[in-house]
C-alpha cells in the first residue's frame, strides 16, 4: 500500500476483508500457541475483561455480521455481555475457532454493505492489538495490517465528521490527514508512531508513547467511546 492509498477518499470495499484476512493470519497462529491460562490475563484496554472475553465478543461480532443478525441494542454492552456469556461454555479453541471463521467469511458481508460495516473491521483489528498487549508481544497496534487500518481510520473520522487533524507519522513519509476538512476548524497536529495515532483514535492506553498533539484534546480523537 503506498501513502497515495491512505490520502484516498474513495471507499474500497475490499479493504476491511483484507484488514481482517491480514489480522486473522497474523493473530490466530499466536492464540494457537498459547497456553489457556494466557486467556484469562486481562485486558487493560477493556477493563473488567480478560483476552477470553475480547475474543468471545470478536468472534460473536463477526458471526452476527456473516449471518447478518443485527437486532435492536446489537452491539450495545448488554448485547456484547450476552454475546460473550453465551459462549461460556466454550472451550477457548472453540471461541478461536469461531473467531478464524468470521475473520476469513465476514469480509463479503461488509463490502456489500455499502460502508455502514467498515467501522467492525477496524474494531476488530484494535481488539486484536487489546489481545498483544494483554500477552506483552511487541507491537501491539502495529503489524501488517496498520496501513488498511490507517486507510479506514481516516476514511471513517472523515465520514463521522471529526476533528480535523494533520498527522506527522514517524512511520510514513507523508502526513495523514484525518477528519473532516471543511475549512471551519483549523487542523489539529500530530507527531509520533502511527501506532500510538491509533491508541488515541481507539481510546486505547497509550503506555508512556512519546508524541505532540496539538488543536485538540486526547479525548476528543476517540472514535470508539
């Protein structure tokens, strides 16, 4: 992907399969190699939840996406609390396998769904980063599924209407720009890694990250709260 695609406003349907298909191939072979104890470490991003309750309500996600099962409150965090208490039962090799299911199969369902989906994606690939970091692997928010999710993440605070924000990613050679850009707020500025630009955009803990940010407070780049 080079800087061209993240400046292009132009939705790729494709995009949030191949961030998903990217992810799953990158996580699935490391939740493979964990022992079960590692599940019920907790996750600092989602307090109150350990790794088996992210991967529950991911893999609960995407099934609801595959079989388009979007009832009133889907996605509320009652529904996600009864999504994830429905699997209780579950071995964690059945919640992975589910999991690797809807990350490979989901992808189609949201490119035909005109954009309104996109945002799962993302989440998706956040929570995945939520997973690394429970277990203390490098790079949590990173990997070779940054640059589709930077792609999404500008794409989507455009279309929500967000803070404008000029990004100075240590990671690429040219700024992101993120937001909406309509002339009426002056851009916000950012310097620093393109993984601690997505902390901040997923409300994630930004664990000692050294950045600027300038125009705007850390709380208003939250897209998820």
């Amino acid at each position: 992907m080079t800087n061209a695609d993240l400046h292009d406003d132009v939705r790729d349907p494709e995009l949030p399969g191949l961030l998903l298909t990217t992810e799953r191939d990158a996580l699935i072979p490391l939740l493979r190699s964990r022992p079960d104890a590692d599940f019920a470490l907790p996750t600092a991003a989602c307090p109150g939840w350990t790794v088996r309750h992210v991967l529950a309500h991911c893999s609960a996600a995407l099934t609801r996406v595959v079989e388009h099962r979007f009832e009133k409150g889907v996605f509320s965090p009652e529904s996600n609390d009864r999504d994830i208490a429905e699997r209780a039962g579950w071995t964690n090799a059945e919640v992975v396998d589910e999991l690797e299911r809807g990350m490979t199969e989901a992808g189609a369902a949201i490119a035909k769904a005109g954009g309104g989906l996109d945002m799962v994606a993302l989440g998706e690939w956040v929570h995945g980063g939520d997973v690394r970091e429970a277990f203390g692997e490098p790079g949590a928010y990173a990997g070779d599924g940054l640059p589709y999710a930077l792609t999404l993440l500008a794409r989507v605070s455009r279309e929500k209407g967000h803070v404008p924000l000029h990004a100075d990613l240590d990671d690429l050679d040219e700024p992101l720009l993120l937001g909406d850009a309509n002339g009426e707020h002056p851009p916000a500025r950012f310097i620093g890694e393109a993984s601690t630009l997505v902390r901040l955009y997923s409300g994630r803990p930004l664990g000692g990250a050294r950045y600027e940010l300038a125009g705007v407070e850390e709380g208003e780049l939250n897209l998820f709260g």
